[in-house]
C-alpha cells in the first residue's frame, strides 16, 4: 500500500449547486464551518497532498486546501470534469477522490480503499470506490493514476457518468455497510 505522504486527495466541488437553489454546495454551513471544511478535516490525514477541484469562491477554498483548480470545461459538466482539471496537479501514483458534501467520511476511507488495489484476489483494479451496502457511492473513490489518461476522450465524447468511466477500467467495490451513514451527504442530512 501507498505510505500517506504519496496520496492526493482531491474534493470535488465543483458543481452548479442545483439541489441546494444555486449555492456553492461545499460553502454552506453545517454545524458552524463550510462543509468542504469539515470533509477536508476527515480526509487530509489520510493523504499527503489535498486539492479541491471548484468554479467558483476560489479565495474561500485556498483556505480549506493548499491548491484549488477549475474545470477547463463550460457550464458545470460533471465531477469527471473536475477530475480532468485535476488531473495536471497530481503527481502521486494514487489519488483519492471524495464529495465536497460529504462531512462524516470514514477516518479508515483511503486505507480501505486501497487495500483493495493491491489484492490479488480482485485481479489488481485501477479503481475501488466504496459501496454503503445499499448503493455504490462512485465519488468515494481510490484512483490510479494511470486511468487518467482516458478521462479527456470519454468526456470529449458527451460522457459524464462517473461509473461509465470506472466500467471502462478494472474497477472493485469496497464494502462499507459497517458505515452507510458516513456517506450522507448534504442532500439527506437533517
């Protein structure tokens, strides 16, 4: 497995807000501080390097994280094109990618996801994401960076999907039912 220090972690919170009325979902306040902070507070001990892919309020997330990048894209197309944007600043062989709207991520995430990369067992994916025992939860992912290299054809190509593209990779699911509710997100939260 990956040492910490060779990790980056990446919040995607770059989306047009469109369920929360247009706001900058990783902005809104929950429980006093801006969800991206308290989804950046979970996961930056698990990684060496942390990013967050936003549109907008750039000044407000260089606080949160040490790099911020936008889409190259217009009018907000997907996660994967926040990933794509990404894609130039991360150097690690393994990257880990979470929503900016998930503030109760598991504190074990990065090395369970991993864990999963290196079994033989699975034949060696490219890709795990964690599944809450309901439903796969496709931007709680573990990435190689090696899979980079497809994502500009796939959009390039009118795909957003997230796990179209994971199908296009050898790509595991990693169950997570002992924790379903640390992937609530904004959303569904009381």
């Amino acid at each position: 497995m990956a040492p910490t220090k060779d990790i980056t972690g990446l919040i995607l919170a770059g989306g047009a807000g469109r369920r929360v009325d247009g706001r900058d979902k990783g902005l809104i306040d929950w429980h006093g501080e801006p969800l991206a902070a308290h989804v950046a507070e979970r996961l930056r001990p698990q990684v060496g390097r942390l990013l967050i892919s936003c549109n907008r309020n750039f000044e407000q997330y260089r606080k949160i994280a040490e790099t911020t990048v936008a889409d190259s894209r217009r009018s907000f197309q997907g996660p994967l094109a926040g990933l794509e944007a990404a894609a130039p600043f991360i150097s690690s062989q393994l990257l880990v990618i979470v929503a900016c709207d998930t503030p109760r991520l598991p504190d074990d995430l990065v090395q369970r996801l991993q864990s999963h990369l290196y079994k033989s067992e699975y034949g060696k994916p490219q890709i795990s994401y964690a599944h809450d025992g309901t439903r796969g939860q496709y931007l709680c992912a573990a990435i190689d960076r090696q899979c980079l290299g497809s994502l500009t054809r796939f959009l390039d190509e009118g795909h957003r999907a997230v796990r179209h593209w994971y199908q296009q990779h050898h790509c595991v699911a990693v169950d997570f039912s002992d924790q379903a509710g640390a992937f609530r997100n904004y959303n569904h939260l009381d």
